[in-house]
C-alpha cells in the first residue's frame, strides 16, 4: 500500500521528466564526461577525507589536490583513509552481523549505482560529493563506533587509551578547521 502510495506521488514528476527529457538530458551532458583515471581516483579519496578534513583550503579548484608524497595534504589524507580503512574492519570483526551489514549497505547501495556505471562506461557520476552522502554517513557511522569502542575500552592498556584519545581529539580538530 506505502509503495502504491509513494509511486503515485512519483508519477507527475515522471511525467514532466518524460515531457522534457531533450532538455534535461542537456543539462546532465557534464555527468558522462569522462575524466582522466588518476582524477577520477583522486576525487574519490579527496571526497571520501572530506568528511573528516576539508583539504581545499584555498583553492580554485576544488579536486586540485595531488595525490603524491611531494604534497604535504597528502600526509593527512593517507592516515585519514587508513582510519576508514580500519574502522570498517573492526565494526566487521566486532559487531553482529545485522549491525556491520547494514552500514556495508549504506555504504555499498549509494555508491555502487553511480560508481560502477562510471568505471565501466566513463563519467564522473559518483565524484560528486552530494550524491554520495548516505555512502558518507555509513563511513562517519564506522568511524565513530570505533572511536567510541577505543574510547571506552577500560581493558586496553594506558599507552592504547592515550593514541585513541589522540586521533580522536585530532580528527575533531581537523573537522573544526
């Protein structure tokens, strides 16, 4: 009955998408493009630290970071994906599986729909942060179960608390600047 109900309140914009598809399908033209493979990459991984750390300080462009180790953004972009890389792995080997399995779907079913177009038949659908944002909340969601586990793990030795509270109060200072 709810999907009945959702898809005719869908229909009259279908409608009109339909009507003036011409116009719109000019309008989408600069999706498909594509873009070099090493740009591509690279506005993932600038999109994907963005959520902790804006690295475009100053810039024009907003991808013109270089991912190379002569670029000292690049420093704080590496640990940043090894923490995502991290946090992933330990809601996987720490949670049950309806928990870890429903921010892997977060994750997967809001990126995969614009990335794997884009990888096989060029574009630049799935670089665009906005259209990504569930995709970010589940990596945000695994981030802060791990903090928050690290944080109040009282069996963890004192030299383990003092790095948990470091990179926590780090990663809140790169999100503030």
């Amino acid at each position: 009955m709810s999907a009945v109900a959702g898809f005719s309140i869908f229909v009259p914009w279908l409608v009109i998408f339909i009507a003036n598809e011409r116009h719109a399908s000019k309008k989408w033209a600069w999706v498909v493009q594509n873009l070099p493979t090493g740009q591509f990459y690279q506005r993932w991984v600038t999109n994907l630290v963005r959520g902790f750390f804006d690295v475009q300080i100053g810039t024009d462009d907003p991808f013109n970071v270089p991912l190379d180790f002569t670029h000292p953004k690049t420093y704080l972009m590496v640990p940043i994906l090894l923490l995502v890389g991290y946090s992933m792995y330990f809601l996987w080997r720490n949670t049950p599986a309806r928990i870890w399995l429903f921010v892997l779907m977060i994750v997967a079913f809001s990126t995969l729909p614009m990335a794997l177009p884009d990888l096989i038949s060029g574009g630049m659908r799935s670089t665009i942060p906005r259209y990504q944002l569930p995709s970010y909340l589940g990596i945000q969601l695994a981030v802060s179960y791990l903090l928050a586990a690290k944080l109040s793990d009282v069996t963890s030795g004192i030299w383990q608390q003092k790095l948990w509270r470091g990179i926590t109060v780090s990663l809140i200072s790169c999100g503030v600047i």
